[in-house]
C-alpha cells in the first residue's frame, strides 16, 4: 500500500509541474498558483509516507 501512495504523490508532483508549465506560457497566475500547492503538498504527502509518519 505503501509503493502505491507513494506512486500517486509522484504522479501528483508531475501534475502540478504540469500545471505550473501550463500556466506560464497561458499567463495563469491562479493556475501556476495551484500547480505549486499541488506540488509541495505531494511531495510532503510523499515525504511523511517514506518516513512511516501517520
């Protein structure tokens, strides 16, 4: 269960660098915005799972 949640905190971090791409080349501040809180969100997510937090 572990590999999985951390494979879907990967694949959200590749999103918000997805989102984030995308809003800078559409001038989206708001969609930049969310891309960074999608990404420092997954890798903390990701973080406290490697670590065994609960």
């Amino acid at each position: 269960m572990r590999y999985v949640l951390t494979v879907l905190a990967i694949l959200a971090t590749a999103v918000g660098v997805a989102g984030i791409v995308h809003g800078e080349a559409d001038d989206s501040p708001g969609l930049q915005l969310l891309g960074v809180a999608l990404v420092i969100g997954a890798v903390a997510f990701g973080i406290r799972n490697v670590r065994g937090g609960s």
